[in-house]
C-alpha cells in the first residue's frame, strides 16, 4: 500500500467528527482548560478545527507535536490547516510514511 492510500485509511479509520462546537462549548462550561482557545507557545500556528480521533490517532499526532486534549474519555486535535482533505495535512502524510 503506497502512502497516499495508506494517509486515506487513517484517516477514514481514526478521524471521527469535527467538533468545534462541542470543544467550544467545554471550554465555556470549563470542562476543558481555556487555554485551548489561544495559540500555543510551542507551535508555529493556530487552531482552526477540532476533530475527535482515536486514541491511536491522538498518540501518534501528539509525537508529531500536534495539539492534543486528552479529557473526558476522549481524544481532540487541534487541526491547524483547513481547506484540505485530512488526509492531504502534512503531519498524516508523515505519520503514512511510518
């Protein structure tokens, strides 16, 4: 499997909904920390999108030095690109290529 199909499965597999409006409305009830809401010190840019994943998923964006909230049970990535296809984001092509 090349990597191109293999950055289509996990995506498909491992990325479940966009949930901007559920982790803004966290952040509101303060079940999430605020400071999701803000760019992070330690990237280079910011959050456009929230999307649930699996835990699999998460571990392995959170290597990559994607923003990551672990709360409730759940698993949140802070997707800094819009416009694309999940799969096309350079950080998916990069776990692909393993």
């Amino acid at each position: 499997m090349d990597r191109q199909s293999r950055a289509k499965r996990i995506a498909d597999l491992h990325v479940f909904y966009g949930q901007n409006e559920v982790v803004e409305e966290l952040i509101r009830a303060g079940k999430i920390d605020e400071e999701y809401t803000y760019p992070f010190v330690d990237t280079n840019g910011e959050v456009f999108e929230w999307w649930l994943v699996s835990p699999y998923l998460a571990r392995e964006l959170k290597q990559q030095g994607e923003v990551i909230i672990d709360a409730l049970g759940c698993y949140w990535w802070g997707r800094q690109s819009s416009g694309q296809a999940i799969y096309m984001d350079g950080v998916i092509q990069e776990i692909a290529a393993g």
